[in-house]
C-alpha cells in the first residue's frame, strides 16, 4: 500500500480519532465486507477528505465514527474505535453526538423544524443548554453558514445550498469537536458546492475543529490538508492532496475522477511530482513547456460543431413565450422561447430553484403553460392529455425510486409498453431492446429494489425507453453515482442519441455538459440567460459564474488561451506537441 | 409549494402556551359532541369560527374546502335518506332528515375547523412543549409532532411520483373504481418506500443531533399563562359549565 501518512503534520498523541482493524459487514451481505481491517488515525485540527467509487465504504466508515454503527444498524462488527476517548460501540449515539456531528447527503429528510431559528436550537435543547446561550449560538451559526437574516424561513423554502448550509448549522449549534459530512455536494449545483467548501475553508482556521468530509468532487478536495482514499473497505491512499491528486492513473483505474489538468499533463508525458493541479499552475505549466493551440486543429473541432448541427432534423419542441406561474402565485417562468430540432442532444442548466424542472415538465405536459405555447411533435400540449403527448416523449425523474414498484426488471420495465396497449409479444421485443440497450440484460428476473443506484437508474431509463419515445428527458441522470457509473451512464444517453432519440438532460455536473450537450440553455430566475452551441456557451466564464454555474477545469484552462476546448482529449487533440520536451 | 399548515403569523393566538391551544381545541369537541340539534351546533359553529377569526387562522380553510364540502354533501344526503320523520319532502325524504343532515354536516365540520385552528396556530415544536407541561412523555408528544410533519413530506413526494408515473403513460383519470383503484399500486409502492427511505435518515439525523441523550431538556420557545390564556381558558370553562347544564336541563 502507498502511504504517506508519515509526511502529514501528524503530531503524535494528538489523535482524537483512532480506528483500529475496523471490519463491519451488514446484515444482508454475504461474503464480502463493507469495511475490512481499516486501520486510521485522524489528528486534532485536520480537514481529511474520504474519497472512493460507490460503495467503498465510506458511509459505513462515517456511521461508525458516532455509533449509528453497530446502535442504530446492525450488523457484525470487529474492530475497535476511538474517537475522543470513548467507543462509540458502547455509546449511546446522543452522548457521542455531542463529540462528533454527522451531516448527511440528503438535506431534505434531515430538517424538519418550522423555521430556521428552531433547526439550529434542536441539538442544543437536546444537550438542556440554558435559553440565553442558545441566542448567542443562533446569531453565531447564522453568520457560519452565511444564513444571516434568514431565522424566521420556514426550511422548505430555503434553495438546496441553503438547506445544506442550515444542516451543518444544525450540527455545529452542538459544538461537537468533531464533523464529519457525507458527501454533503451531491445534490447541490456547482456554486451551492463552493459554498460549503467555502464553510468548510473556514471551520478549518478554528485549530481545534476536526473536519471530516466524504466527497466525489475532485476539483474541491483541493483545500483539504489530506486525502484518504477507500476502496473495497480498505485505505488504499493517504496523503497530501498535492500528492494523492497527481496519481491521475491511479484514480482512473479506481473508477474516480481525476482532476483533468493534471490529466491532461499526464497525457503528455510530464512526470507526475511535476503536474500541475489547477487551471492557473496549468496555464504556467503550459507556457513553460512551450505548447500551442494548433488553429487547423482547432478549427477542424468548431467545422465539427456546425456540420453537426445541420445534420438536425425539424424543430420538434417549440416553446413561444413561456411563461409558468404556479397556485400560490410563484412565477417560475416568465417567458422563454426555444426551439430544439430533432436529434439535438440538449442540456438544460441552472441553478438549485432556477426553474429548470418546471421548464422541462411543460415539455411533456406535466404542466401547461400559464401562458404562451407548447408545442411538442406537432401537439399543442395545452390541447392534448399527458398521455397523447407522453407517447413521443418520455421522461426519466432524477430519483430513480419514485418510479420502481415492480417484482421483477421485465415487469417494470414492461409496464410503459403495456399501458400503451401493445401486443405481449411486441412487449417482449421492445424489454429486451431496452434492456439491451442500457446494458443489463439478464437481469430479468432480478428484484429491482436489490439493485445498486447506478442500475436502478439503468432500469428507469430502459422503463422508459420501452415506450420508444423520439424524445427523452433525463433530470438529473448521474446525481449520486460515481464517476465510473457516471460515464457508463452517459454513454448510454449518447448511444441513444446516435440512434435517433433527441436527448433533454437537466443537470448540474458540468463535465458531463461539456463532454456530451450539443446545445446548452441556461435558467436563471425564471429566464433563459445563455443559449447556445456548447462550446461557445462555455466560453463565457464569468457570465456562467453569474447564473451560479462554474465550468470544469480543463475549459477554464482553455479559455485562458481563447480556444475552448469541452473535454481533456479535444484539448490534447489541439495541442501542438513538437516544443515538448520529454 | 408550500404544504405545512403552520401560518406565521403575529397574532395573540400564536403567542398563546401550547397548552391553552390544545384545550381549547380539546374542549371545543367536547361542546361539539354533546348536541345533536341545529341551533346549539350553529351557536357553537359560529364561535368556532369566530375564535378562529381572531388568530386569523381561517385562509387556511381554503385549503380543506373541498373535503369540507364533501363531508357536508354525504352527510345531507345519506342522513335525508337515513332519517325518517313526520313531514316528507319528497319519496323517503323527510325535512325532519334534511335539518338532521345539515346539523350534522356542520357538527363534522366545525370538529374539523376546530382541530385545523389549531394546527394553523401552533407551531410544531410547541407542542411537544406544551405537552410535555401536561405530564405527556417527551418522546409521545414528539412522535405526534413528527408525524404531523410527515404529512406534507408525503403529499410532496406522491406529487412527484404520480407525475412520474404519468409520464410513463399511466393515466389516472379513466376506468371504473376496480381498474382505477388497482393503477394506485404504482403509486403506493414508491410512496412508501421513499418515506420508509426518507424517515431513516430523519431517524439518523435525529440520534446525530443527541434527541434522546437525556430526559433534561431546554427549550428555546418560551411558554406559559398569560393573561390572554387566562381569559380563553375562563371563557372555556363557563362555556363548558352552561354546556353540561343546558344538556342536563333541556332536550337540545
């Protein structure tokens, strides 16, 4: 195993978490663990990040720190923790609560107070502190989580950085000495993420706070003093992120994210103590090395662009001054004009509350517009049932649990075509294509519910291709899966999409946006901000950082020398080696 | 969309304890189930009303209309029906029946506005405190406030799922009760288990947050008798008092 633990400031006898051959398997496995024999010890002060692909163990390691494992779910347990002198084995959960606060990945099961102000108070009465301390403590937190002025908010009309932000002033209304979140991004757009690492920047200046943070994000594991690496239940990384984050190979066979400066410094050949980690030392990087952006190969990609788009067919959703005011007199759209052709593979943007799912649910006819017009294969959508004009469109929610209710994957995803009234035999035919299509057959017979997030969300697409809609929608297709799963899973839209289906995502992970969106719309407020070719939506920057969205590395990097470049091998393919030295 | 009852608002009955709330919440069933006779419940009905006026509480009642109307129209019609009486109106009808059906429709009904008063006005977290004043186990009163919480989450998440199911061609709107009744199983399953799902991690916050670390709790809300509680509770009484006489002394 490679370790460098040793190089960390790693003062001895300052350990406040210490995790001794640590193997916990849950009731339902056989066979293999959820953690084996992992050994850890965490220092007073350290901001650590726990990265892996799904189900390494991560969760299961945060659950023990505070004794929801083995107190709260079963399973068999060897090993011994410590965390502040106590086991929390042996532990009550609300006594180790007050050590180490644990905020979770969905925000909106975890609150459930009336208004702000309660929320931060509730783990402070629990631990009876005096009325007057609790004031001091709600002013204090407010200003932590950058939630000032908002005491009186009612939870549920918080954005979803704002509920997360909320979550960990929860948990640090306790004062634990130690924090743990669990994966606290996931469902957050690209600048609610910043927000919390901008928390989490700033916990990390008080010298007794422990940090914890469990996350997939690679760009923002930047900031932390180390990085641990899980997989299969054991650490197979430990170090600085300076060192941990260069291992680009490494981490693509681990099925995680690599940065993609380092990436793409990597590809060509730098030695891996000299990569370059963000846009910024990428750019001098660059210029040290004497690379250039080939024109002619530069161009090729934008010719690429433009041939693409003429070989779209006709306009197949027309929206004409689109605006939507929900009963309670929210106006979330207000007035937005756009037309997608057939074979566009689109991505619709913008942040948490934007408008984007409204936006999108009018293009089925989950909601009519309150004025202005639909039109969706020739259908006015407001003269037509969402059963007519479900029949060429279909649309894959971002949870893939709000739709699985079957025994059996053949009878899930069966079920669209036989609400439409199709022959057994032609059900037949069109499951196995779907399933064909997504990559899991075989799985026939197998329980959906038993499945992994990643297939779940392999079987809501195939429930849905089973209709053989020419339109998808996907909201939110690769929230909560691993990079791995991720690619797997966008690779499956684009083969759709290469066989005739024009593609609607709704998302916030801006790589996929780059790599695969031929057209991108941005949401703000209600409006649509920037539509365009991908590439020259990308191109702006700064005005994607004011609708609250922030471009991957590898185009930032690529817009500091003006030719935008989507992914890590258009920029290769651009880059003129012959000044490189090996 | 917003789905909690709970309306923030600034009045004397928001600042009111808890406890003086419940019983009056408490107190106006009881009137409410001792008369069966259309005057009293119409007297009864309109102070209902009134006491919900003055905590501006009734906008909320827009929200219920139509189960508040449902109720009232089943209840004319099978009590017409079900009642027979001296004057007929029309076949079994009897307006004997009618007058019976009205004074029930309101008797359900004002029960009802009662119970929707409260929860208008009384935030969540009060009542575990009131509750617990009354000698309730913490942890009861805190499972009844959770679950009223629950409500909204639910309806929030059938919402999504019956659209996602609709988007997959199911449609709700035609067949008979047998053929529709069975379309809700795609509705029901993914229902419960997103809440088993969702309650799991609300149970796992909770513990992570010390609920249950000790039976000594403080409470940031500030409860307790003030003047207003003085009075409504006085008020109550009396109105309890003349209740049980004029029940005991007269057919009403």
């Amino acid at each position: 195993m490679h370790n460098d633990a040793e190089g960390l400031d790693n003062p001895r006898g300052q350990e406040v978490i210490r995790i001794k051959d640590l193997s916990f398997q849950y009731k339902a496995q056989k066979g293999e663990k959820a953690l084996d024999d992992l050994t850890l010890d965490i220092s007073k002060g350290q901001f650590v990040v726990i990265m892996g692909p799904s189900r390494a163990g991560k969760s299961t390691l945060a659950n023990c720190l505070n004794g929801l494992i083995p107190n709260f779910m079963k399973g068999k347990y060897e090993g011994e923790i410590n965390v502040l002198g106590k086991n929390p084995a042996k532990e009550k959960v609300g006594t180790m609560a007050k050590d180490i606060g644990l905020v979770f990945q969905d925000f909106e099961s975890q609150l459930f107070s009336t208004n702000t102000k309660l929320e931060i108070v509730f783990g402070p009465e629990n631990f009876n502190m005096p009325r007057a301390e609790m004031q001091k403590i709600i002013a204090r937190i407010l200003q932590v989580v950058n939630l000032a002025g908002m005491e009186d908010r009612q939870p549920s009309t918080l954005s979803g950085g704002q509920k997360q932000r909320l979550a960990i002033g929860s948990v640090l209304a306790i004062q634990p000495k130690i924090v743990c979140m669990d994966e606290p991004t996931t469902d957050l757009d690209p600048i609610g993420k910043l927000g919390i690492f901008q928390i989490a920047k700033e916990l990390h200046e008080d010298k007794d706070l422990t940090l914890i943070i469990i996350e997939h994000e690679t760009e923002e594991a930047l900031e932390a003093d180390r990085i641990v690496v899980i997989n299969d239940g054991k650490i197979v990384r430990d170090g600085k992120p300076q060192t941990v984050l260069r291992e680009v190979e490494y981490f693509e066979s681990l099925g995680l994210m690599p940065l993609q400066v380092p990436k793409y410094f990597n590809r060509l050949g730098v030695a891996q103590a000299d990569l370059p980690l963000n846009p910024a030392a990428g750019m001098a990087k660059f210029r040290e090395l004497g690379l250039v952006i080939e024109a002619g190969k530069y161009g090729e990609l934008v010719q690429k662009d433009a041939e693409r788009e003429q070989s779209y067919g006709d306009p197949i959703i027309t929206l004409r001054g689109l605006e939507h005011t929900y009963a309670n007199g929210n106006k979330a759209l207000k007035g937005i004009n756009l037309e997608i052709r057939d074979g566009e593979f689109i991505a619709i943007l913008g942040h948490n509350g934007s408008g984007k799912t409204t936006l999108v649910k009018h293009f089925n006819g989950l909601l009519k517009p309150t004025s202005g017009e639909v039109i969706v294969n020739g259908k006015e959508t407001k003269q037509h049932t969402i059963f007519e004009i479900g029949k060429g469109i279909g649309y894959v929610f971002q949870n893939p649990d709000h739709q699985i209710f079957s025994d059996t994957v053949y009878a899930e995803v069966a079920f669209s075509p036989k609400l439409r009234g199709f022959s057994s035999e032609e059900i037949d035919h069109r499951v196995k294509e779907a399933l064909k299509a997504v990559d899991m057959e075989g799985y026939e017979q197998e329980d959906p519910f038993s499945l992994t997030k990643g297939e779940r969300q392999r079987i809501a697409v195939a429930s849905v291709l089973s209709a053989q809609p020419k339109i998808i929608i996907l909201d939110e297709p690769t929230t909560g899966l691993d990079f791995k799963e991720q690619r797997q899973m966008m690779e499956l839209i684009k083969k759709l999409n290469e066989s005739g289906h024009t593609i609607i995502i709704v998302t916030h992970t801006m790589w996929v946006v780059a790599e695969y969106a031929h057209k991108v719309a941005v949401i703000k407020d209600g409006l649509m901000t920037m539509y365009g070719r991908t590439r020259d939506v990308f191109k702006e920057d700064e005005k994607l950082v004011e609708s609250f969205l922030k471009p991957p590395h590898i185009v930032t990097l690529s817009n500091y020398l003006g030719k935008t470049s989507l992914s890590v091998d258009e920029f290769l393919y651009c880059t003129q080696r012959n000044a490189e030295k090996r | 969309m917003d789905m909690f009852l709970y309306m923030d608002k600034d009045t004397y009955m928001h600042r009111l304890d808890p406890r003086t709330k419940t019983f009056m919440m408490l107190g106006s069933f009881a009137i409410i189930a001792m008369f069966y006779t259309l005057t009293p419940l119409m007297v009864i009905s309109a102070l209902v009303i009134l006491y919900g006026a003055s905590g501006k509480t009734l906008p909320n009642l827009k929200r219920i209309r139509v189960v508040l109307m449902m109720i009232g129209l089943f209840s004319l019609v099978i009590w017409s029906f079900a009642k027979p009486g001296a004057t007929p109106v029309l076949g079994p009808i009897s307006w004997e029946g009618i007058i019976y059906g009205v004074a029930m429709a309101i008797k359900i009904d004002t029960m009802i506005i009662a119970g929707m008063i409260f929860l208008s006005s009384t935030k969540m977290e009060e009542i575990p405190v009131g509750w617990v004043r009354l000698k309730i186990p913490y942890r009861v009163a805190f499972a009844f406030s959770t679950a009223l919480r629950l409500v909204p989450t639910i309806v929030g998440t059938s919402y999504i799922i019956t659209q996602a199911q609709e988007s997959r061609g199911l449609d709700l709107q035609s067949g008979n009760l047998l053929v529709r009744a069975k379309k809700y199983i795609p509705l029901l399953i993914p229902v419960f288990v997103s809440v088993i799902r969702g309650t799991n991690v609300f149970a796992m916050a909770l513990e992570s947050k010390g609920f249950g670390y000790s039976d000594k709790r403080s409470n940031y809300l500030e409860t307790g008798y003030n003047k207003a509680d003085i009075i409504l509770l006085t008020v109550l009484v009396l109105l309890l008092a003349l209740s049980i006489y004029l029940k005991i002394t007269t057919k009403l």
